[in-house]
C-alpha cells in the first residue's frame, strides 16, 4: 500500500521560511527518486526541486539559493526547506515519489500562503 502525505503549510509573511515534510508509507516497494510540485492559482502545476534516492538534486530556476530539498531514507520522507518567501511561491506544494515496478505516486497537497 503506498501512500504520501504532506505537512507544514500555512500563513507566512514575505521574507518567511516554512519547511514541509513528506511522510511516504510503501512498504515492501522501495522508493526511487522524489520530489515537490506546485500550482499556483491560474497556473499549470511546475516542477519545484528532486531528489534521486542517491541524494543528487535539481531545481526550478525559481526557486534557485531559496529552497533545498533533503531526504531521511530511514523514515521515508522528503523535506522541503523554503527561505526567503515571496509572494509568487503562493500555492498548494505536492509531493511525489518514483516506486520500482508500481510507478508515480502524488500526494494530495498542503498550501502555502505568502503575504503580508
């Protein structure tokens, strides 16, 4: 059974920081690459930052010196740690990982909300 569940959003001020966690249950897969999504309002949903399963990463250009994803393979989750907080990062951030065999899984999303 897989599942991925986001946590840490809210109401923060620009210039704010927020960290988001992933908590991914997918026992006995074994868990690849993941990563955080968003949409914001009226926008198509945008890559943010991935992680392989090796630690490697990539950001959106966006997001760039702001914003560092980290995993703890021995929980299972993905860490999202957001600086410096503007007001076009306004949106509702998803979780996804990569399963061997199974394929892509989301999780249902958690909103951050910038302003002041």
């Amino acid at each position: 059974q897989v599942q991925l569940v986001e946590s840490g959003g809210g109401l923060v001020q620009p210039g704010g920081s927020l960290r988001l966690s992933c908590a991914a249950s997918a026992r006995p897969y074994s868990i690849n690459d993941m990563g955080w999504y968003r949409q914001a309002p009226g926008k198509e949903r945008e890559l943010v930052a991935t992680i392989s399963s090796r630690g490697s990463t990539n950001y959106a250009d966006s997001v760039k010196g702001r914003f560092t994803i980290s995993r703890d393979n021995a929980k299972n989750t993905v860490y999202l740690q957001m600086n410096s907080l503007r007001p076009e990062d306004t949106a509702v951030y998803y979780c996804n990982a990569v399963l061997t065999i199974l394929g892509l899984y989301w999780g249902k999303g958690t909103l951050v909300t910038v302003s002041s």
